[in-house]
C-alpha cells in the first residue's frame, strides 16, 4: 500500500543520503486498518494524500489511530512524499537500477510488471526481503534495505557480485533475500 515497509526503509534510505529513491505499493488500492479487522480503510492510488488519509483517519477516531500507530506513520510519509503511489502505475517514468521489495507477493508483481515491458536491455535487481507487515518490522528492516543497498553501491559490478552480496548480507544479518535480474 506504500504506507508501512517501503516508507520506512525510503525515510531512512533518504536520512542517510542516498537521495535517488521512490518507493511504491503493488497492490490494487491502498489498504490500512480499520476500526475492527474486518473493514480496512481503503484509497485509491494517484489521488489520496498522506494528508488527507491523515485527517479522515482523525475524524474517524483519532484516538484509535493513534493507538495503531497510523497518525505517526503517516506523518512521517509526509515527510517524504505526497502520496502513496503504485508500481505499475510508475513503472515506466524512469530506469530503475535496483527495486527492493518486502513481500513475495509483491516481489512477483514487480516481476511480472517488468517483464510485461518492452525489454530495452537495462538491468534491473529485484529483491525480496520477505518482512511482516507490521510498524515494528518495518522499521526493523528498513537499515536491511540501507545496509543493502550501501552494499550493492560499493561494488564495482552488482551483475558479477550479486551472489557474494547476497551471501555476506545472510551472514550479518541472519536473512538471505530472493532476487532476480531483469532487463527493461
């Protein structure tokens, strides 16, 4: 939904410096928890704002949400983008060197997405860093994407030293991610 995992690791990717980044959700609309589990507050991609999911959010039941932690997860992607925005709605306005997912579901979208585009021989990483859906393991995995990252962008050739990457990144930090090269 481009709320909870991707904002975190985008915050504190763009805290860090490494300026060049967007994030996306996958998904057909954008979906948060409602007052009971069975009615999610849903939007739609490209026209609600962080702003105005923000406020409806607080003329429900401020209280609540701020109890889920939603009020302050949507003030902090405020502070990093405008609205939450789909990956196959922005798949084509740029070169993507490597997209970092959080969800194997997710991860097979973006997939499918890419190869579904005409293939101009760009490389593109994919990878999957499978995290829970939740504020703390967002949060918790967001330096996995730094640290990542940071790694990928040290080595002289990611296409050559992907596997050692991914091996030296399961060795500090316990997880080895799926990734797939693709050319678009």
């Amino acid at each position: 939904a481009n709320m909870t995992r991707s904002m975190a690791a985008h915050c504190l990717l763009l805290e860090k410096g490494i300026s060049n980044v967007r994030s996306f959700g996958a998904g057909s609309s954008v979906k948060i928890p409602g007052a009971s589990k069975d009615d999610p507050n849903v939007y739609r991609f490209g026209e609600a704002t962080y702003e105005e999911i923000l406020e409806d959010l607080k003329r429900q039941d401020e209280k609540l949400y701020a109890q889920k932690g939603l009020i302050g997860m949507l003030e902090r992607n405020m502070r990093v983008k405008r609205k939450p925005e789909r990956w196959q709605d922005n798949s084509d306005d740029g070169e993507f060197d490597v997209v970092v997912c959080f969800e194997e579901r997710v991860f097979d979208l973006v997939l499918a997405d890419m190869r579904e585009k005409n293939a101009k021989g760009v490389p593109c990483l994919v990878i999957n860093v499978d995290v829970r859906d939740s504020h703390e393991d967002a949060v918790n995995a967001a330096p996995i994407a730094l640290r990542l990252c940071e790694m990928i962008e040290k080595c002289d050739d990611w296409e050559c030293e992907i596997d050692e990457i991914m091996d030296e990144l399961e060795e500090k930090v316990g997880i080895k991610p799926l990734y797939s090269v693709c050319y678009y």
